[in-house]
C-alpha cells in the first residue's frame, strides 16, 4: 500500500507544477482536477474516505466547474468553435489524461486486492485506522455544531457577496441621476 | 498504514510552497485564484494527516470547513474576477494597480 501513496504524491505534484506554469487557462484547470484526484486517492490511503468522496464531489466536481463557468464568460467572442477544436488537440489532453488513468490503476488495484469475506474487510480497516463517515458525522454534529453554524453563515454571506460583485454596473439615462453619480 | 507522519506532512507543505509560487508569480487572477485553491487544499491535507496520526475524526471534520470556506472564496473571487474584467478588459492583475478613493 505504500507504493500507492509514493505514486499518487508525485503524481499531485507533477500535476499542480503543470498547473501553475501552463499558460491556457482551461489547459491548467484540467491539471488541478487531476492533483485534486491524486490528492483525494491518497485521503483514501489515509484512511479518510469519506473526505476523498467530497474532495471528487465538491472540490473537483462544483468548485472546478464554477472555474470553468467562469473562464468560458470571459473568452465569448465569434471563433469560439475554433478555439474548442484547438482544445481538442491530443497533445493537451493526453498529459491529464495519463495521470488519471495511473490513478484508476491504482484504485482498481486497491479494489481487486479487496478480501471477499466482510469480517476481513473490517479487520484491514481496523489495522488502517480508517476513520468511518459515521464518527465524522456525530462528531460535526455535536463537539462542533456552533462551527457549522458559522460555516452556514460564510456560506450565506458568500453567497450575497458573490451576487451583488456579479451584478452589471447600472446606466442611468436621466440627467439628474446622470449628475449624481458623478458626484458620487 | 506504515508511511512515515513526516512525509505525509512533507507533501502537504511541497503543495502548499507551490501554491504560494502561483500566487506570488503568476499575474493572471484566474491562476493565482486556482494556486490559492491548492493552498488550501494542502492545508486541508496536513488536517486530515494529523486526524489520521492521532485516530481522531477531528481533523476531518476540520477538512469540512476548509472545504466550506474555499466554496464562499471561490464564489466571491470569480465575481471579483468577472467584475475586474469588465473594467480593465483583461485578467492582469498588475492592471488594477491605481486606486481612486
């Protein structure tokens, strides 16, 4: 197993160096997203995984397509067709593309070597000192249920920031609201 | 488990530094958003290395809010980014470098 977390290491550190010295937006995203699943291979190795199912769902999944959302608003502009087709060049996506498929190897190795019978499931779980989704689950919801109050809060409060910054700046036509604002 | 704590903590801080060079180096907000994000994804990792360390589910739970937190940033940031665009018609973030009280 130790081999596995060796691998996935290097594979988040060759992906996020990719990253941050790519020049095409959409190019470096890509690389994140593969960093973010070495990443969240090796929380699974940590024996974390239910944290490694929100790193795939939420970091990679609505975090990254926020990103994407995002770099698609500021490049609209006519040739959008044949900016796709130059995205679509092996030589871009075949650099991610590797990475992942080492770390589907690697769960796939991880789920072959899987024991058939439960009681040895749970003894191997038990010698990795997995931490089960269930004791994450009481833990929030008691020692730290103020905390997660105050992260609805952030969220809340996100959320209204977000919109009121993405609002169009408003154009007044009418002379006396014309005047104002100047001397606002 | 037999991987030594340190390494573990030695990734955490490898990804952490490169996620500070993209802040510090790059100049385009969209990739120095992104490098934040690392950053924060390598604080989240040395959360979960040491609930793992100690057997404790706290530093998963930890791992939660780090998580929380990022969405709100994320979300503000990219409303930052789409605004400084319509402005200045460019994602430098050197070009927004006056400011008009």
């Amino acid at each position: 197993m130790n081999i596995l977390f060796y691998i996935s290491a290097i594979l988040a550190i060759v992906a996020t160096l990719r990253m941050i010295t790519g020049k095409n937006a959409v190019h470096s995203l890509l690389y994140l997203i593969v960093s973010l699943l070495a990443v969240s291979v090796i929380f699974f190795l940590l024996g974390a995984p239910f944290i490694a199912a929100l790193e795939v769902i939420i970091y990679a999944g609505a975090i990254m397509v926020l990103f994407v959302f995002v770099i698609m608003m500021l490049n609209v502009d006519g040739n959008g067709i044949k900016k796709e087709r130059a995205l679509l060049q092996p030589g871009i996506w075949t650099g991610p593309s590797l990475i992942t498929a080492v770390l589907f190897l690697e769960m796939a190795y991880m789920l072959v070597q899987q024991p058939a019978s439960p009681v040895e499931q749970a003894a191997i779980a038990a010698a990795r000192q997995e931490i089960p989704p269930g004791a994450v689950g009481a833990l929030l919801f008691t020692k730290y249920i103020l905390v997660v109050e105050l992260a609805a809060f952030l969220l809340v409060a996100g959320i209204i920031g977000a919109y009121h910054l993405g609002q169009k700046e408003k154009i007044s036509h009418h002379r006396f609201l014309k005047n104002q604002e100047k001397s606002i | 488990m037999t991987i030594p704590t340190e390494q573990q903590i030695l990734l955490a801080v490898i990804l952490f530094c490169i996620g500070l060079t993209g802040v510090l180096v790059r100049r385009n907000v969209i990739f120095m958003l992104m490098s934040v994000e690392v950053m924060l994804n390598a604080a989240g990792l040395a959360f979960i290395v040491g609930g793992a360390a100690w057997g404790h589910a706290d530093g998963q739970v930890m791992f939660l809010f780090i998580l929380a937190m990022a969405a709100a940033e994320v979300a503000v940031g990219l409303a930052l980014i789409i605004q400084l665009y319509n402005k200045f018609k460019s994602d430098d973030a050197d070009k927004a470098s006056d400011m008009r009280g």
